[in-house]
C-alpha cells in the first residue's frame, strides 16, 4: 500500500475484490456489471435470482451473461455461487467444484431476505452437501439471521449465532464458513475468536451508517438493507473488526439494486446500491478512524486468502479529492437506481486501475 503527498492526497493498493454482491440478471447486468468491474476485480456473485442459481449449469451460464457485460479492456472475473437449497445433493456439489466456476455456497435461511423463499427450512436437510463441501473446501456464505416472527428483527443476527451457527460449527469442524455482512459486535466477537475456518465481510454502510441513519428525521428507504442497520456501539464493533490485523473479515459490500419505486414505497424492498463508489465509501470509513493503512488487507487480501486465491497484481488508486454522486442512474424499463448517498458529495475519488 503506497500513500501519496504529505497530505495524503492519493492512496494507491492492491487491486480489490467484492466478496459479496448482487448485479441481477438481463438488462440489470448493463447498469450493475460496469460499476463492479471499474472497482473489483473479482467479486462473488450473489444466486438469488428468480428462479435461484441452484446448478453449475445455471452458474455458468449467469456468469457468461455477465462476462458479456464486462466493458472492453477490463478484466473482470465473476466468482459464483450456488444457492443452497433442502434438495442440494453431494453431485451438485461435485458437480460445481469440478466445473469451476462456483467459489461457494449461499445459505439464506427461507424467507429472511430478498428472493429466500426457496431458501432451507431445516439445516440438517442439507447434511450431505454440507459434508460435500466440508470434503471439497467449498466455502458455506451464511445470511446470519433467523426468520422466527418471535424474534425482533434488531435481535436475529444475534440469535442466529446462537442457535443455528454455532451447533453448525460443532458439526463440520473443518467446513469454511463465511458469515455475511455482519452486523453486531456479537458477530464480530464470534468470527474474531473462531478458528481460522470461519471469516466474515463487512458492508461500506455497516461500517459507516447506525439506524439512525435510517430513521431519524424520517423514515429513509435507501438505508434499508438485510440485515438492518444496528445501533452505534455495533458499528463501532464492525469498525474494529474490519481495521483489527486478524485476517478474518475482509470487503463485501453487498450492493443490491432495487429499483427506485420499489424502494420508495409503503413496503420498500431491503438493499442499498453501492456498487459504484464502494471503495470511496469503505475509505471513508476506514479515514474515519485513521486506519487507511488498514483497507489493503481488507479489500484486497484477506479474501483471496480466505478462499484460497491469489491476490491481484495490479494496483487502483484513490484520490483524497471530492466527487458529488449523480442523483440516480437509468435502470430497467425507465426506471431509476438510486445508489445509496444520492446527491451526496463524498471525500474520495476512485481513479480508473491503474495497470490493467
Ligand atoms: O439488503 C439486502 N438485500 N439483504 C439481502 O440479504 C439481500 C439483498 C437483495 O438481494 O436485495
Ligand atoms: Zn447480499
């Protein structure tokens, strides 16, 4: 990691990966592949599409679409996933290490987030592709919320650890697990005191955004994501973790474009679009407590590592100077997209990469 000037007006670092986002499919794939491939170069795709990745079949032929989205001259890799369901056989499993394009695994818990309704209902239907993949190294990307009505919303990262992760752990000790962006200081206290099989990512708007961000003043739908932002002392948390030296949480910045219409309404879907200035927004966090020589090993290393790959070989830069957000980008049918910090102007630039 180099830092420019003595004002530190230019950091420079290894090129950085997203380990968790969702670009969609069809005519999605126009607006939300250049914006992760300006910034990462590789990222794991999300597969809760409608119907859900749920082959290597399917996650070969999403990835070909996306490839074909890439802009000419930038190398970008989509790194896939299955979507983990009660059906989930060890062949699939196979099938999809062999084929080589799946990285992992998702497990959403059904019903707890965008597109979870094929989603398991019981962990211990999937016992044969968990220990498949415990076998293979197949990392296992958990959406660490239960779906019980009793539990409050605030409360279900929490509980989750409790009830489904941990007894999870017990069973396949050598099964990588990646908890997604995480939320609270129990999540980051857990991942931090586990063993080097488990890791977690971290969003840009977990990092700099407490709920009441989402609520104060009135009621912002842009911050509504899955799970739901906590209260400061968790963002604190996160914040620690994610500039902590211990190699577990690294970038994920979970962008999820949602139309605006759909966000803006009596029931607003969950995710915040960030996909186009995430690096700017995760430097902003990372400035924010003066740990900016922190971010490389975040962005651009931990990941690779946790997932076995190579980090990349060239490099991106950020300028310490300002840039105003458009307001909305065009997206599906007319309608709009509208990143989260519309308007906004943030203190970072993201400069093109620099040695593609
Ligand atoms: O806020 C979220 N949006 N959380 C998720 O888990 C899913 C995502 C989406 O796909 O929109
Ligand atoms: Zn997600």
């Amino acid at each position: 990691m180099v830092f420019f000037g003595t004002f530190m007006n230019s950091i420079e670092l290894i090129a950085p990966d997203d380990w968790h986002i969702h670009l969609r499919d069809d005519a999605a794939l126009r607006v939300t592949v250049p914006h992760a491939a300006r910034q990462f170069a590789r990222a794991i795709v999300m597969p809760n599409l409608k119907p859900p990745v749920t082959t290597a079949a399917q996650a070969r032929a999403y990835a070909e679409r996306i490839l074909a989205h890439v802009p000419a001259g930038v190398d970008f890799q989509p790194l896939m996933t299955l979507y983990l369901t009660d059906k989930t056989s060890a062949q699939d499993i196979q099938d999809a290490v062999n084929d080589g394009w799946v990285k992992a695994v998702k497990l959403y818990p059904a019903g707890a987030t965008t597109n979870s309704d094929a989603g398991v209902t019981d962990l211990a239907r999937c016992a044969v592709a968990l220990e498949k993949m415990q076998d293979l190294g197949l990392p296992l990307l958990v959406h660490g919320e239960v779906t019980d009505a009793q539990i409050d919303i605030f409360d279900r990262e929490a509980v989750f650890i409790e009830r489904v992760l941990k007894p999870l752990r017990a069973q396949y000790p050598r099964l990588k697990i990646v908890m997604e962006h995480i939320t609270t200081a129990q999540a980051a206290e857990y991942v931090a005191q586990a063993d080097a099989y488990t890791a977690a990512t971290i969003t840009a708007h977990h990092l700099l955004y407490n709920r009441n961000a989402m609520l104060v003043g009135g009621v912002r739908p842009h911050y509504y994501c899955l799970p739901i932002l906590k209260r400061e002392s968790h963002r604190q948390a996160l914040l620690k973790a994610a500039i902590s030296d211990s190699g577990k949480f690294f970038l994920g910045t979970d962008s999820a474009p949602h139309a605006q219409d759909t966000k803006e309404t009596a029931c607003g879907c969950a995710g915040c679009y960030t996909a186009s200035h995430a690096l700017e927004l995760y430097a902003t966090a990372f400035a924010s407590v003066n740990a900016l020589d922190k971010l490389e090993a975040f962005a651009s290393i931990n990941g690779a590592k946790f997932y076995g790959l190579s980090v990349n070989t060239h490099t991106v830069r950020l300028n310490a100077s300002p840039q105003t957000l458009p307001s909305a980008f065009d997206y599906l049918d007319g309608a709009q997209l509208v990143p989260l910090n519309a308007g906004e102007t943030l203190a970072w630039t993201f400069q093109e990469a620099l040695d593609r």
